[in-house]
C-alpha cells in the first residue's frame, strides 16, 4: 500500500512537471501560447547577404565578415543569412526565393547574372522587400539601392597603367570577367576607351578578339586555358595582358610561366588579393586596383539599416540608370596600385586587417618594395 501512494504521488509530480514543461515550450515556441501577430512583431529583422563565388577572395574573406559585422552594429539583433551561389545563377535565384519565404525584409545581392536577377527583384517588390544590388548592379527591375566602386574607373586605371609600361607596337592581350556581370562591362568600358585609341593610332596592337576574350565566371583555370590558346594562336607573340582582375591574372600568369614568359610581360589585376600582391612583389603582375571593401560593406550596411528602420538613404552620391529608372547609388573610390606604392596598403592598415600582415604576405617573396 505504502509503495503503491508513493508510485502514485510519483505519478502525479511526473504528469505536473511534463505539464509545466509543455506549458514553457508553448511559450518559448510561440506556437499556441501568444498570437502569431504579437510573435511576428517583436521578431528580429532578416537580411539576406547573397554572394556570387567564391574563387574571388573578397566574397568570403573581406565582404561577408565586414558587411555582417557592420550591420550587427547598426541593427542590434538582426538576422543575417550569408549565402554563396557558386558561381550558379539558378541557385543564387533559388536562394533569393528561399530568403523571400522565411521573410527577409532586405536582400543584399552580388548578381552573377544582373539582368536575369531582375526577375527575383520584382518578386521581391511585390513581397515588399526591399533589393540593394552589391558591387553588381541588377537591371531590368526597380531596386533600391546601389554600392559599388567607379567601375569604368578601374579599367581606365587599368589600361593607363599598361600602356605605360609596354613599348611602342606592343602586342597586347584583353581577358574580360565575366559577360553576365555588369561590372565586367564597365571596367572593358574603362580599359579600352584607352587601349582601342591607342590601337587605332598604332601605339599598340590588340591580338585576340578586339574588346579581348570573355571569362565565364571570372574562373581562373579558364583564364589560363584562354592565355594558352593565345599563345599558341601568335606564337608566344604577346608582351601584354590586360587581365580584369587578381584571380584570372594568375591563372594568366601560369600559363606565361610554362613557356618562359612570366615577368617579361607585364599583366594587370584588380581586387589588391594576397595572390595579386605576392604577383606584384614576384615582379609576374604588374599592378592591382585596390578598392577599399572597408568603405564598401560598411556603406551596404548603414543602407541596409535604413531601409529596415525607415529612413533617408545614407551616402548617395550617383543615380545609376539601370533599364527600369536610376538608382540611389553610393560609388566609391579606387586606387592603382604596383610596387611602387604599395605602401599604402600597409599605411592604411589594408593588408594588417585582411591579408594577415606583412609577415604572411612577405613569406618567402623578393625582399622588394614592401618586403625590404
């Protein structure tokens, strides 16, 4: 009997103590305890931080903890989704799709195709999102807000350098990013308001495809696989290579080496990488265009809140037209960079912050520039 009340009175505290737990994860679910409204009006804001590859250091290493770090600060509990696409438009546009459903109130995007990512930002207006095209701009569709660098900048940086490093009659070779990116296009824009001039006066002579060869997806190997077609094609006959950007250049780069060419001939690039500096001090890349992703993740975030909180855009200086109206833009500044200067990335704490110091970044290099 005694052991039969205490099983019972067991029994009883067993069923509250379930019954209290039940009743405090109801709670904490939201599920049946509070209305859906009052759930969905003390949730934290989600933004969605979409990323196009990640052969290109900057993506992964400089933009996302940067920019996620940036608007933690300006939005206090925000929720941020960092998703990378791979190189895979359809499954950056699936990505979007995925944001839009759990209910992202701003999608920071990177397209990899500008042009087919308006579709999703229409999707995203009639949801009520709001749409900030990140470094890339999206066309054919009203967005939001635009950050990027002076992209005709950079290639106007570009082509100046080269041509002031090859002598007259150089055969000079074009390799282009990627023809779905509008960046692409701007920085071609850039580098051959300058080259073709100087093509058309004689001064140099463009092998290849006139406005040079296209990279689908900024991919270095294939950068390399095009360098080798137009070294056989003219016989190693090149004594320059505007490459677009760090990646592709060093894939460009690699192909000169295995036919004795790496050094001799001058090669561009872009993004101030870890690779496109060790280039640079090696003497294999000529120069980079540094773009400060300091002022660019910050200047995405402080919109980005704006948009959350309702306010002014911060930092506007451009409208960018973009098929479907202009866009408010924020358009940064860029520097040329080659081993004369690259000093600056070190005063300005460039290559401490985000290439691990110039320890990592001199190992094993010529003890140049920098390195001395």
């Amino acid at each position: 009997m005694a052991r039969s009340r205490i099983g019972s009175v067991k029994q009883r505290v067993v069923l509250a103590g379930l019954g209290l737990a039940a009743a405090a994860l109801a709670v904490v679910g939201g599920v049946s305890a509070k209305p859906a409204g009052v759930t969905k009006a003390h949730a934290a804001p989600l933004v969605a931080f979409l990323l196009p590859e990640n052969v290109t250091p900057r993506w992964e290493g400089f933009d996302k903890p940067t920019f996620v770090a940036a608007l933690k600060k300006l939005v206090p509990g925000v929720q941020i989704d960092v998703l990378n696409a791979l190189n895979d438009p359809a499954k950056q546009l699936s990505q979007a799709d995925a944001e839009l459903t759990k209910g992202a109130k701003v999608l920071v995007v990177a397209p990899i195709d500008g042009k087919a990512f308006g579709v999703e930002a229409k999707k995203a207006e009639a949801q009520g999102a709001k749409v900030v095209a990140y470094d890339r701009l999206i066309s054919g569709a009203k967005i939001d807000a635009y950050i990027s660098f002076d992209g005709v900048a950079v290639g106007k940086a570009q082509g100046t350098w080269l041509l002031g490093h090859v002598k007259p009659g150089a055969r000079v070779a074009i390799i282009n990013g990627s023809t779905t990116d509008d960046n692409a296009h701007l920085f071609n824009k850039g580098y051959m308001s300058v080259l073709a001039p100087a093509a058309k006066a004689g001064k140099i002579k463009i092998v290849g495809p006139a406005d040079g060869t296209w990279t689908p997806g900024w991919d270095p190997p294939t950068a390399q696989s095009e360098m080798e077609q137009l070294l056989t094609k003219y016989h190693n006959g090149i004594d320059a290579v505007l490459s677009a950007n760090d990646g592709m250049a060093g894939g460009i780069i690699a192909a000169l080496k295995a036919v004795g060419l790496a050094g001799k001939v001058p090669v561009t690039g872009q993004d101030a990488s870890l690779e496109g500096v060790q280039n640079i001090l090696r003497g294999y890349q000529g120069m980079s265009v540094f773009k400060d992703f300091r002022l660019q993740a910050p200047a995405a975030a402080k919109v980005t809140a704006a948009l959350l909180q309702g306010k002014a855009l911060p930092g506007i200086n451009k409208q960018v037209a973009n098929g479907a109206g202009n866009v408010p833009s924020v358009i940064l500044p860029v520097v040329a960079v080659d081993a004369s200067n690259l000093s600056l990335l070190v005063k300005d704490g460039f290559i401490n912050q985000y290439l691990g110091g110039l320890k990592t970044v001199c190992k094993g290099m010529p003890k140049v520039s920098i390195c001395k």
